[in-house]
C-alpha cells in the first residue's frame, strides 16, 4: 500500500510510533524512524523492518528545537530524495488533579513538544512537499481528551486541540497541492505513557466508561494512521478517526 512512498515517523522508536513504523515497514514505504532517547528501541524497530525488505534509517532529533527538525527532513531528503508522508506521534502526556497542580515548567514543556514541535515538522516538510509537487499525507496523533476534557487534563487537552485545528487549516490552505492533512484521536491506549498516569484505580474506573470496556492496543491506532496515509483516503482531509472504543460517543 505504501511501495514507493517516503515517510517520516516521529517518536517511533516506542508506543504508538513503533507500530506505525512497522505497519508502514510491512507495507513497502521507507522509513524514518525518529527518536530523542529511545536509540536502541528505535534500532531494534529498523532491524525489524529491514527483515520485512524495506528500507529504514534511524534519526536523532528533538522535535521541540527547530534546527534538529530541519536536520530530519534535511536528512531523509538526502537518504531518499523525496517526503511523501509525515506522521506527527511524538508527544508528551500530563496529567494532575487539577489544572492548579500544574507548574509553569510543566506548561511549557508540554507545549513546546506537542505544539511547536508539530507546527516546525509540519511546515517544514509542506515545504519539501510544494517544492516536490507530487502532494503527500500528513497525518497527526491526538487525542480524546480533546473531545472529553478534565481539569486535571486541560492543558495536555489544549495542546492537542491546537494540534488538530494546524491540521484542518493546512488541510484547506494546501489540498490545492494534493496535500491531504487528518488527524488520529486514540482513547486510553496500553503505552508507557498512559501506564504512567493510570493508576489501577482509575484504569479501572476508566474502562467502565468504554463500550468495548478495554484499553487500545497501538496497532489498532496503526490501522487508522495507515488508512489516512495511503491512498485508501486519497479524497479525504481534514478528517479526524477516534480510535477510542467508543468512549467519546457520551
């Protein structure tokens, strides 16, 4: 589905990013797979993916500093001459009992890796795709926390509602360039990251407010990033798919 396709994939080396890695892998893209502290996952999903016969690099890069992003797009260019996919994962969750709780170092950290971090990969590689003139997918994991907000939430809540309101914008400023922009909503999903703030007590208590009354798995995230990508959605933009087992009907 993706043969001859380029995409660069944020955060890959762990969670959600991993498996989109390796989905993408099994379907014939090259990727990249980009990291900023888990080196060895990030090599041990290349090796995975090359045993599937596609190609993969790995990339050092911190998506909150503006120079390592332009490093990363400069540098698949380079490998593969050419970006047609770009998967926005990285991110940083935070959870208290109340927006109070929250601490001004917090704030900006938070906002820094999930906001500026997904506008400077964005309209860096936008650019690469105007100058390619071939269009291309962008696609950007959020989350239902957009849909169902808590004080305790609120702030990781804004930084992926801003996240999702980039995408629907570039979707209709470049579709002219066949740049189609979508957007990824998992619910409670069984990451590192969603382990760390669910404790067995609000698992618990969480499960019973899903239909489906379990968590996600990543690979069930991967499906829908991979739909979005590949030419499966080729008349659709600025779309967004909950994969939340249904907790966001309520």
């Amino acid at each position: 589905m993706l043969t001859g396709k380029v995409a660069i994939i944020t955060g890959a080396g762990t969670g959600i990013g991993k498996e989109v890695a390796k989905l993408f892998g099994k379907n014939h893209a090259s990727v990249v797979l980009n990291y900023r502290s888990s080196e060895k996952q990030a090599n041990e999903v290349k090796e995975e993916i090359e045993k599937m016969g596609s190609k993969a690099i790995t990339v050092k890069a911190d998506i909150s500093n503006y120079d390592d992003c332009k490093n990363l797009v400069q540098t698949t260019v380079k490998e593969f001459g050419h970006v047609d996919i770009l998967i926005n994962n990285s991110g940083m969750g935070l959870t208290r009992d109340t927006i109070l709780d929250i601490t001004n170092e917090e704030y900006h950290r938070l906002m820094t890796i999930n906001v500026d971090g997904t506008y400077y990969m964005t309209t860096l590689v936008l650019e690469q795709m105007e100058k390619q003139k071939t269009g291309g997918s962008i696609v950007s994991i959020s989350s239902s926390a957009v849909a169902q907000p808590s004080s305790g939430n609120g702030v990781y809540a804004m930084s992926k509602a801003a996240i999702e309101l980039l995408m629907r914008s570039v979707a209709q400023n470049h579709g002219e360039h066949g740049i189609r922009c979508n957007i990824v909503a998992p619910g409670p999903t069984e990451t590192n990251m969603v382990n760390e703030y669910f404790s067995e007590e609000k698992r618990k208590r969480v499960t019973k407010e899903i239909p489906l009354r379990r968590f996600g798995d990543p690979k069930e995230t991967a499906q829908a990033v991979l739909f979005f990508a590949s030419d499966m959605s080729s008349y659709v933009t600025g779309q967004k798919i909950h994969v939340d087992g249904g907790r966001t009907i309520r």
